[in-house]
C-alpha cells in the first residue's frame, strides 16, 4: 500500500471560481473547512482511491461515502462536527471524485470497496469496527459491504436510499425513462469550453431544488476539473460498465430488511426515492426493528437542503450507538 496525505487547511475548497469573494457563505460552513484534516490517497490494486480524515485516531471509526457521480465532499461539511467525538473518514468510490477506476463496478466489488479503504488505513486496528454512513447510491454499496463482511462493521446508517414497492418503483421508471446510475461507458466525457457552461450542465438526480444552493454550487465545482483550456467531469465512463438490473432494485428493500448488524434509515421529509409509503414498505417486509428518522423539509439530497439538521441526526445516531456500545456506569 502506497499513502501520499497532507494535513491542514484547504483553501482550494472555496475557490473564487464557485465562491466569489465567500461573503454569502454561512460562519457555519466556513468553520468547518478550517477543522483540521488529513487528504490522501492509498494505493489499491493499483489505482489511487482519494480520502479525507478527520478527528483523533483513538477515538471510535466512522467511514463516510456519496452517492453516484457524487464525491467525498458531500461530508466535508459534516464531518468537522463529528471530529472532537470521532474518527472520521469520507472516501471517493472508485471512478467518482478523485479516485481512480479499478477493476469492475459490479455491485460485490462495490461492496468490498469499504473494507479495502478501511484496511487501507487501519481503521480494524485495535478491535475497532467503523460505523458506515452512506447515501444513495452509496447505501446500497454499504449494505453489500455489510452482508459480505458481517463481523467487520459495527453497523450502517443508510442516508435516502431509494426503497419502493415493485409497482411504485415501475411507475417512477416509466416517468424517467431510464433506471438510476443509466449511462454509456463507451461514449467520451464532454470538454466544455468554460467553468460557466459545464456549470449549467450539473444537475442533481433526481431534480430538486436545494436548501442552501451555495452548497450545490461547492460540489458542482468539485465534480469538474480542467481538462487543458476546458472543463470535464472528474467521473469515469467506466462506472456505467456495470449491471443496473431492475431485480436489484426491486429486491432493495429486502437486502436492506435482512442485511446483518444494526441499521438505520435517515431520509429526506420530502424525499421522491424513500417515502412514508416506503418505510411502511419495510416495516411490511420484517424491519419493524430498523428505526427511520425523516429530516424535515430535506429532499433526496438532505446535506444539500438541511445539513445541520442532518448533522444532528448523524450526531445522535453515532452518540446512541456508542453509548449501548460502551455503557457508562452510573
């Protein structure tokens, strides 16, 4: 394994080109980019998987990951208020974000993904068993990590992972045309001749407005890169090569119901992929244990619509976990 890191403060992160002068940007959000962390990357199967880390490296394990054709920067925000408490890391999914493509994107390899990042950086030293955070996309990764690998996660929380009944699920397709994460792997990324342009082209999926749209603007900019005197996405074609069967849609809510280890479902109030109807749907298929916090007023992407309220509820899931985890005596 092969390690390149640094430590400190990342100006780059608010980059005039996205930010302007940074006048509208919250106290909030400015702070938590100026907590101390570590960016890296740790070679496997020789290609270069990108992470941050935050927090005491003594301190219990959480490993944080995003949703298709998203990047690790969606918890960069988050993360700096779990770090007094934590030990904190966000990982770029292979082909997406700053990491490179490895290998085949089949959703075992996706799954294993977890435990290589986390052997990687000793996050299983000492006993511990890191504590997955996953959105989207990314939830349905941990939930294979989780079933392939029981006895290495101490338990998964699964941010708005899209769970309907197979009729609801028909319908939403119909309406879209194409099932989530449908692309050509053989058709070349677009050059844009401006940051201004392929701006225009970043939308989020499925389409929704946001809460703090400085945000969106913060993960548009880090989903692009210069690509000589034009812009292009950091994602590879080569995540498309993959199966994107409607039986592993279908079956979703099944896998999440009998995945090992504890679990937990957060999901936008007013999210179109996890529902009211959706948690009834688990509830139906044997996971009346699995507790379901809805965020209010947060759609699909609830770091993007209601981080704090987010945050909070990250916070006290990992506190109520720890605590059942280590009781302390009276």
């Amino acid at each position: 394994m092969n390690v390149l890191s640094k430590i400190g403060d990342f100006p780059d992160d608010i980059d005039p080109v996205w930010a302007g002068d940074g006048s509208h940007l919250p106290e909030w959000f400015v702070s938590a980019l100026k907590v101390p962390r570590e960016e890296g990357y740790v070679e496997i199967d020789g290609a270069r998987t990108h992470y941050f880390r935050w927090g005491d490296r003594k301190k219990p394990k959480v490993l944080m990951t995003h949703g298709f054709l998203s990047h690790a920067r969606c918890f960069a925000f988050i993360a700096p208020f779990l770090a007094e408490d934590y030990d904190v890391v966000a990982f770029d999914l292979a082909g997406m974000g700053d990491t490179e493509m490895r290998g085949q994107a089949d959703p075992a390899a996706r799954g294993r993904e977890f435990g290589e990042i986390a052997e990687a950086l000793d996050l299983f030293t000492d006993g511990h068993k890191p504590t997955i955070i996953a959105h989207s996309f990314g939830a349905g990764a941990a939930l294979t990590a989780v079933t392939l690998s029981p006895d290495a996660f101490s338990g998964v929380v699964i941010c708005d992972l899209m769970v309907m009944r197979a009729e609801l699920l028909e319908q939403y397709w119909n309406h879209r045309r194409s099932s989530p994460g449908s692309g050509d792997p053989d058709k070349p990324k677009r050059l844009y001749a401006s940051y201004e342009e392929a701006r225009k082209r970043y939308v989020l999926s499925p389409p929704q407005p946001v809460g703090e749209p400085f945000l969106l603007d913060y993960m548009a900019y880090h989903s692009m890169r210069r690509d000589g005197d034009g812009w292009t996405w950091k994602f590879s074609p080569e995540v498309f090569r993959r199966s994107n069967k409607s039986d592993e849609w279908l079956t979703i809510g099944h896998r999440l119901v009998n995945a090992p280890g504890r679990k937990i479902i957060v999901h936008g109030g007013k999210s179109q992929l996890f529902t009211r109807d959706s948690a009834d749907y688990i509830r139906e298929l044997g996971g009346g244990d699995i507790p379901i916090i809805a965020v209010p007023e947060a759609r699909h992407h609830l770091m993007l619509d209601q981080p704090l309220a987010f945050l909070a509820a990250l916070r006290s899931i990992l506190s109520l976990w720890e605590e059942q985890a280590h009781p302390r005596s009276a």
